[in-house]
C-alpha cells in the first residue's frame, strides 16, 4: 500500500485553514509572517533555527518546507545538520534531565 498518512502535497493547502476560522487563520498568518522578519535575527537565521525546532516537534511539513527554505538562503547541509544535532541534544538532555525526578521518586518510595 502506498497510501500515507503524511502527504507533501498537504503543505501547499496550509493557507485552506482559513476556510473554516477566516478570522482566526488571518491573525496566525499575521503573526506567523511578523515572526519571520528580518529583526534582531536574519532570515536566514530563523530559517535554520525554524528547521532545528522542525525536527524537535517532528513535523514533517515542516521539515520540507524549512529545509527547502535553508537551501534558498544559501544555508549549506552541514550547518543544517549541525542545526538539526544541535535540536536533538536539547531533545536529548531535556528527556534524561527529568531522570532526576524520577530518581528523586525511587529514593522517596524507597526509604
């Protein structure tokens, strides 16, 4: 079956969300578009970091779209895949930092 769930077309209908919550999607499309000015960053620094977050919420729609903007603002493959290490050591320390809790849990229930 070559059927899935995930399908790359589905990226180009993202503005169709506004077909059912007009109001709603202008405000998100405001701000999403306000967000990605140039400012403090560049656009070619928003774009990597939109890929590294890309890869740590896992959206593939996203993936596609940041990598193929990367690629657009002459952002090399290293880079993007140092971005893309960089996001999933956060991801990483983030999962095993909370061993503490747990940690802290056994002893209590140990005692």
């Amino acid at each position: 079956m070559d059927s899935h769930y995930y399908n790359p077309k589905d990226l180009g209908k993202f503005g169709q969300i506004a077909d059912w919550d007009k109001p709603l999607a202008d405000k998100f499309f405001e701000w999403y578009g306000a967000v990605f000015e140039e400012g403090a960053l560049t656009a070619r620094e928003k774009a990597l970091i939109a890929l590294a977050v890309a890869h740590t919420v896992q959206c593939p729609y996203c993936i596609d779209a940041y990598a193929s903007d990367c690629l657009q603002r002459g952002v090399s493959n290293e880079q993007m895949m140092e971005a893309l290490h960089v996001a999933a050591a956060i991801r990483g320390g983030a999962s095993l930092v909370h061993g503490v809790q747990m940690m802290n849990k056994v002893q209590k229930l140990s005692m």
